[in-house]
C-alpha cells in the first residue's frame, strides 16, 4: 500500500509551498525524471484563526482546532501528519496524543541534527509565540543543548517583520540585514554556536547555510529530510 503524507498547511501559506516543493524535489532528484511523487494531503488552516486563540493564550481552543484538521487528514487516508509550522509545536505533544496516526516534530528533528552537529549554545529566531515559550528550550535541553531567545526589544522586531512582511511573501534586502544583524549581536552578546531558524518563512528570506560564521538550523528543510525519511520507511 502506498504510504500518504498528511501535512497541515496554511502556518504561512509560504512555508507550506515550500514544504510541497522541497518534498517533491528530493524525488526528482533520486528518481531521475520518472515522476514517482509520493501521495501528500494538504489541509491547509486559516492562519489569522489560530494566531488569535495563541495570542490569547487560549492553548486548549488551538490545540483542538489543529487536532480537528489532523483528524480529517487521517479520514483522508494519511497515515503521517506534519504541522508545517514551529508555532503550533507548542501544542504538539498534546495534538500528538489526539492522533490516530504517528506526528513527526520539527523540533524533536532539529534537536537531533543539532546534536549531530555538535552545536551546544543555539539562538532561537521565530515567532514572539516561538521565542517566549519554553517548547523549544525544554527538547534541546534533553540532548545538553542550551537555547537563547533574542532580547526583548528584538523579539519584538523579528515579530513585527515576520506578520508584515515575510508571512506575506515580501522578502526585502534590509529586512534580511536586521536579521543578520540580530544574529551577529546574539553570538557576540549570548556566545552562540549555531542559529535555529524556528520559523518556516525564515528560509525563505534567510537562504544560506551559516550567517555570522554560525550555522544554520533550518528547521523546513530537517523537518523536509524527516518526513522522507518515514515515507520512504
């Protein structure tokens, strides 16, 4: 039987254009132009719902909402299902209990390719929802690794820039510079080693491999190289 990918889309509707292609070149790549696609079931989320419940901390409203459309995903017929998204990973041990088919993490994924790495002290770049909370923080922490959010003044700017620009397909030069430059103060200022681009729209603007001499944690693509990996299972 042929395996089906359920992803839940929509937490921007970039990273999961981005997701869809990235998962569909690695099988052209290997398979030399025999057009072997796997099966994926996209269900695409309204995005504007689920930041309001998070803005109002309404956890247990969000986490019902996600594993509502997990549920239809399986009904579907998949038989995996991914949130292409860091955010809603602070419910994901919740959602992931709900499911009936297994929930692969994106942040379970990075911890293990940072380890791999050898990366001991991260900066976190992602949402106000990602930096605030302690979901990424308490994973790397399993494996000794240390997670460091940016200060308050630059959380709030990766924020503002991520809702009006990079969620919105608007990928600017300068916006870029900032956000290098906020990387750059973090490793002099915080002793990183490496950088978690803990939001899925980041690649899309941040598309290198290291930025400040660090490394890229590039949690699309190592969520991407996961999801394969089961299919191909």
């Amino acid at each position: 039987m042929t395996k089906k990918i359920g992803l839940i889309g929509g937490l921007g509707p970039e990273a999961t254009v981005d997701y869809y292609n990235r998962i569909i070149d690695i099988f052209k790549e290997e398979n030399q132009g025999n057009l072997d696609y796997p099966d994926i079931i996209i269900y695409s989320v309204n995005l504007s719902r689920l930041l309001a419940h998070m803005k109002r901390k309404e956890y247990k409203e969000a986490g019902a909402y996600l594993s509502e459309k997990v549920q239809a995903l399986e009904k579907a017929g998949a038989q995996m299902v991914a949130l292409t998204a860091n955010t809603p990973h602070l419910l994901f041990d919740a959602i992931s209990a709900q499911a009936g088919v297994p929930m692969i993490s994106i942040v379970e994924a990075t911890a293990r390719e940072a380890q791999r790495l050898g990366i001991k002290r991260a900066g976190l770049l992602g949402t106000r929802f990602t930096m605030e909370e302690r979901f990424f923080h308490d994973v790397f922490a399993k494996s000794k690794i240390d997670v460091v959010s940016p200060d308050a003044g630059d959380i709030e700017t990766i924020h503002h820039l991520l809702f009006t620009e990079i969620e919105l397909g608007i990928f600017k030069d300068e916006t870029r510079e900032r956000l290098v430059g906020i990387i750059e103060k973090m490793k002099r200022e915080n002793g990183i080693d490496g950088i978690i681009l803990g939001c899925t729209e980041f690649p899309l603007i941040l598309t290198g491999n290291n930025y400040a001499g660090l490394p890229v944690l590039n949690t699309t693509a190592i969520h991407v190289d996961e999801i394969v990996r089961w299919y191909k299972s």
